[in-house]
C-alpha cells in the first residue's frame, strides 16, 4: 500500500514512585495517543509535540529515551502513524478547542496503566504500546507480573 499520509504522535507518560501510566485520547470511540498530520517539510518530532500541546496542553515532554520511534504499518487510505515516547514533565491535561472544528478535538483523555491501554486501544495502537513498554523502564500493570494478553 502506498503511503498517502504521515502523522506523528507521542506515547506520553507520567511516572511517580509506584506507578507509570500512558496518555490516551478518546475521538467518538476510540482511543489513541495524542498524534496528527505532518505538514509539508515539518520535521516528525516537532510536528509530534506541536500535536500534543494542540491536543493535550501539554509541552516541555522530555525525551528521555531519545528519538526513537515506532511506525505503524499502512492503515485506512495508506496512512502511517509514527509515535515516539516521551516522559510529562506534568500531569494537568486540557482539551483545548479545536480551532478548525470549533470544538475539541477529543471527547475524553485518560491517564492508564498499561494493562488498561491494552484493553482500550485497538490491535495496532497495542503494539505501539508494547514498543513503549519494553523501551521505558515501567513494569507492567503498575509494578505488577507482565501483562500477557489473550487473544
């Protein structure tokens, strides 16, 4: 499938000294990490934190496993997400209002452990998910065994 469209997003996570849990945003019903559509010469990373400070009000994330990344394979009308994964240095979110839409843009965001992300997010958003679980140094299901899903 050729590749018609690349968005970038960011796999945000908040950590205190017993637990991690991942940002997820609600759009109708599903849910997803904060991403959007790289504009024409816009370099990935930016466009990513552009996206979830537009989504989420959140800036300054840290980085603090570099730039690594994880590409979706081709979905819908040969759209690719890429997501790279970054600590909040902050835990207040807000859905602002959309200017194009006039309306936010999510109906809801949560903040999850990883066993509730795994229940929430569809099979290709699970992935991504793993990925960010075995690159950071958060254990499954808030210190808890590994979660090994069924299905």
């Amino acid at each position: 499938m050729k590749i018609k469209q690349r968005s970038a997003g960011v796999v945000v996570i908040r950590k205190t000294v017993n637990y991690c849990q991942y940002l997820l945003l609600r759009a109708y019903h599903y849910w997803d990490f904060p991403k959007g559509l790289v504009q024409p010469g816009e370099d990935p990373v930016m466009a990513a934190c552009r996206e979830v400070e537009e989504e989420t009000g959140l800036t300054q994330l840290q980085f603090r496993w570099g730039y690594q990344c994880r590409e979706t394979p081709p979905y819908g009308r040969g759209k690719v997400a890429i997501y790279y994964l970054a600590l909040a240095s902050r835990s207040e979110v807000h859905l602002p209002v959309s200017l194009e839409l006039g309306r936010p843009e999510h109906h809801e965001f949560r903040w999850v452990t990883y066993r509730e992300g795994h229940q929430l997010l569809g099979g290709r958003l699970r992935e991504v998910l793993n990925w960010a679980q075995r690159i950071s140094d958060c254990k499954a299901g808030c210190g808890s065994t590994p979660f090994n899903p069924s299905y």
